[in-house]
C-alpha cells in the first residue's frame, strides 16, 4: 500500500502519545488511523454508526487489557496459595452431580 503523508487537528493529549511512542508503534497508529479512516468513508453507515462501533470496540480493549492485568496481578497468590489451589489436585477428574 502507497502511503503519503497529510496534516490533521487531533487533541494535545493524542498529539502527546502519538510523538512519545516509538516509530514501530505511531506505525501502527499510522496503520490504525488509515483503517478507520477508510472504513468512515467507504460505508454506508452513518458517522454515528461508526462511532458507535468503535466505542464498542475501544471499551471491549479496554475490559481485556484490565482483565489480563488483573490476572497478571493474581498470578502469583493462584500459584502459590494453598488456599486458592486446594482443590486443583482435582482438575481433570471426571464430575458427576
């Protein structure tokens, strides 16, 4: 894909993260932007559909990222504590209500 390069008005904060990430990642941002702005304007959904949608997506990101770090977080007391792994001596046992 051909890219070239255009100026566009995004808030400080944004324009702050995008010239503090490393050139790999405002790529990917480059990438992501291209992405959206292309599906905006080849859709016949409405700008308020695709704002929609991807507030969806962002919030479900969001959800996934604070589980891992929950889980990442926790680690450690599920491997170690005896009282969160007790009854793993009975995973892979058949159960039977």
């Amino acid at each position: 894909m051909e890219t070239e390069e255009i100026t566009i008005k995004v808030d400080s904060q944004v324009a702050q993260i995008y010239r503090s990430a490393p050139p790999d990642e405002q790529h990917r941002m480059d990438i992501l932007f291209s992405l959206w702005f292309r599906a905006a304007t080849t859709t016949t959904s409405t700008m308020e559909e695709i704002m929609d949608k991807m507030n969806d997506e962002t919030e479900t990101i969001s959800i996934e990222r604070q589980l891992a770090s929950a889980a990442e977080a926790l680690l450690e007391d599920y491997t170690n504590d005896e009282e969160l792994t007790c009854f793993t001596a009975l995973d892979g046992e058949s159960f039977h209500a």
